[in-house]
C-alpha cells in the first residue's frame, strides 16, 4: 500500500505563499510520549545513549536521530520525525520499550509552519505570550492557545520561523486567524 492509503489524514487548507507571508503544513509522524512511573531517569538515558540527544526538562525542543522532542509537560514529549508513522513509532518503541507510553498522534495535529515578518506579527496578535526574541529564542516552546484553542507555538530560529501544533480539526480556523489578524 502506499502512504496515503496508510495514513490517510484529511486536508489542511494552507494559505498559498505570497511576498509578505507563507503558511505550510510539512507531513510529519507525531508521537506523543510519557514517561511510565519512575522511569523518567531511565528514559532519558536512552534517549541519551541511543538517539544522541537530552530530552527537554522544560519547555524547549533538542533533536537527535531523526527526531525532534517538545516538551509538553513534566515527563512528556512529543516526537517529531520525518519517518512514517509506523515507522517512527516501531524506532521509538524499539527505544524507549519499558519506560514510556508512546502513542501516535499524527493524524490528532496539524502542522503549521509560520515564515516571515508578516506570520510573526500575525502571531503577536494573536497569542498571549512575548514573542520578541530576547523572550522567545530559537528553541523554545510554548503550551499555549490561539483564541480558545490549544497550540504548541516553537521557535525555529532567525527569520522568523514558527511551528504550531494545532489540532487537525481546528486547523482550517486558525490559518483563518493568522490569515485575518
């Protein structure tokens, strides 16, 4: 079967890339992990000895093997890999085996990658957090919500570039409000 057939995810209205502002939607595998009880040291030793990275111990994003890990919480990430779905999780189950939860969320959240001047202040509108970059550096992530909707808002880095996780169903409305704001 080819990838579609697979993981068939529903489509994101995405804003078409003009001179002052540029919306996409990369296909990623998502994969939600909490660490089982007490075994958070565990965990983050393997990801240490076997993907090449710490895992955030507080709102930030480190990467290694493939993956990108967000902070979500006291013992929680999200992974963020380019892999298909199942294979992401069949590498991070191979991993973290005993000392995590993981479970696929790829078709629970959208992607929006934000670039140029343009999304930041569109951003700035619309979120309740400082987005200047002394406040809000390159890696650095935030839970937060774009009206009443939850988003993970990250840092990329210069330009600016921003990620936000949204859910999948709220997607079309907050490419709306970036769009408007």
């Amino acid at each position: 079967m080819d990838k579609g057939t697979l993981f068939a995810r529903p489509a994101v209205a995405i804003a078409p890339p003009t001179a002052d502002f540029a919306i996409s939607s990369p296909d990623c595998a998502i994969v939600h992990i909490v660490s089982a009880p007490r075994r958070v040291a565990d965990l983050r030793g393997l990801a240490s000895s076997k993907l090449g990275c710490e895992l955030p111990h507080k709102p930030g994003l480190t990467a290694g093997d493939g993956f990108e890990f967000v902070w979500t919480g006291p013992d929680r990430w999200l992974a963020i890999g380019s892999r298909l779905p199942e294979a992401s999780m069949g590498k991070l189950a191979s991993v973290f085996a005993e000392t995590a939860s993981l479970v696929d969320v790829s078709d629970a959240y959208a992607l929006l990658r934000l670039g140029s001047p343009k999304a930041n202040e569109a951003l700035m509108k619309l979120l309740p957090i400082d987005l200047h970059p002394s406040a809000f550096p390159s890696g650095a992530v935030a839970l937060t919500h774009i009206g009443h909707v939850g988003v993970i808002v990250v840092q990329r880095g210069p330009g600016p570039i921003f990620d936000v996780l949204v859910p999948r169903s709220f997607a079309a409305s907050i490419v709306g409000r970036i769009e408007h704001a």
